[in-house]
C-alpha cells in the first residue's frame, strides 16, 4: 500500500517523465489526457488481484513509472550486450508510459471498481473487479484505442510494443513474436524490452508484498548469504555443473 504522500509525488514524477521524454504536440496531449482525469490515474490500482501486482490505490502510476524506468535500464543492458538500438527514447518511453492505459478506464468511467464480493476477496484476493459498464476489450488494445480517440499519434514502433507488451502470455501475439521467416520478424527490439520491462517491474512488486509471506526453503538460505557470499557459491555452482558435462568448458570459466 501506498502512503498519500507517496502517491502525490508518484503522480509528479509521472508528469515528469512526460515533460521530460515527450515531444509536442503530443506531450500537451498526454498531459491534458491524464490531469483531465487526475483522481482516477492517482487512485487507479496496476491490476485486480493481489496475487498480480499493485493492486491497491496509487498501483497504476507506481507500475507504470516501474515500468519506465525498467524498460530505461533493460535497453542499456540490451545495448550493452550488442544489441541494435533502431528505436528512439522517446519511443520506448511513450510505449512505456501509455502500455497499461487501457487500465484508466474511458468516458469517465474506471475499467476496475471495487469487488462487492466478500467471497472472492477473502478467496481469491479478487479486491477489484472489471466495471461492467465498460464493454470487454483487452487492456492493450484499449490502450491503444483511446490514444487514437484522442488523437494522439504514435510511430509503427510505438504501436507495435503496446499492442505485444503481454509478450506470449497472450495468443494474439504469437504472429509478431514467433515467426519462421526472416522478413516477418520484428525489425526493432522495442516490444521485447517493454515486455522484459513490464515483466520485471510486475514482478518486483509482487514480491515487495507477497515474498516474504508465501517464503521458501531457497530463501532463508540467500537472505542468509551476503550478495558477494551467494555470488562466490553460484559460482560454485554452475562451475560444478560444468565440470559435470564439459571439462573443457570448465577450465576455459576458470581461465577468464
Ligand atoms: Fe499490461
Ligand atoms: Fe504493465
């Protein structure tokens, strides 16, 4: 859970990567399209059920701004390691940004209200629910759908990463993510890097809440290991498991 405090200055900071990573028109455009609904991108939670991520008030703009800066770093790692870079900053930015906005709602209307049920809160952890009122369409194509509806333009690139940021989760994706042929393969990185990013920041806020509680076995042991101590015995490990099958592989580990 979030502090109000904490959800004020998450609510500047995503102004802020606006005025910072986006270009006019369309940075006047985002900024009218989420203070026009202030309250609702402030209390707005990142999903329904607990056992997802952020599902509490303030979670959206705590996920996305995740998100944002997950997508940053994985582009710098993904450089880093060789790969092309044919996407511009504010491109991963703004597919960053917007992925989730399907989540707002439209017309006024929030796309998760409060369950009613005790049942499915107690059971299922269900603490919101899809708001009926709104016709079903999947969160990456309503993303989509209002930044057309308010005339917010986006590049190929851009288009592409938010409609693919479930990655393989979901079927729709398969025929932009597993193609056979060279010419139909994605020809920029961008959508699997928003989706690593997307992935991570979820996963890092399950965690913040949920990790300790559900515990594992593996855990007291790394908890209980300093970061230099647990990284000695991965070594270790993996060295092991080399020698195990390739003893020549093994000593060009140790010679590096
Ligand atoms: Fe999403
Ligand atoms: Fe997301």
């Amino acid at each position: 859970m979030l502090t109000p405090e904490q959800i004020q200055a998450n609510l500047e900071k995503f102004y802020a990567i606006i005025e910072k990573y986006i270009s006019e028109p369309r940075a006047t455009k985002l900024l009218a399209l989420y203070q026009g609904q202030e309250d609702n991108l402030a209390f707005c939670p990142a999903s329904s059920r607990t056992a997802y991520h952020n599902a509490f008030p303030g979670g959206y703009v705590d996920h996305v701004i995740r998100v944002v800066e997950c997508a940053i770093k994985t582009t710098t790692l993904w450089s880093e390691m060789g790969a092309t870079i044919n996407f511009s900053m504010e491109e991963l930015v703004f597919s960053a940004l917007n992925h989730d906005l399907g989540k707002l709602g439209r017309d006024g209307k929030p796309a998760y209200i409060p369950n009613d049920s005790d049942w499915h809160v107690k059971n299922q952890g269900a603490v919101y629910k899809p708001n009926a009122e709104l016709p079903f369409i999947p969160i990456q194509d309503a993303s989509l759908f209002i930044l057309q509806s308010e005339g917010i333009p986006m590049t190929f690139n851009e288009f592409v990463a938010i409609k693919t940021h479930d990655g393989l989760y979901d079927d729709g994706n398969k025929a932009y993510l597993l193609s056979s042929q060279n010419d139909s393969k994605l020809r920029c990185s961008l959508p699997l890097i928003l989706h690593q990013a997307d992935e991570m920041a979820a996963r890092i806020e399950w965690e913040k809440v949920w990790i300790d509680k559900v515990g594992t076995p593996e855990k007291k042991e790394v908890k209980a290991a300093t970061p230099t101590q647990f990284k000695q015995k991965a070594e270790s490990a993996k060295l092991a498991n080399v020698a195990k099958g390739n003893p020549a592989l093994l000593n060009a580990l140790k010679g590096l």
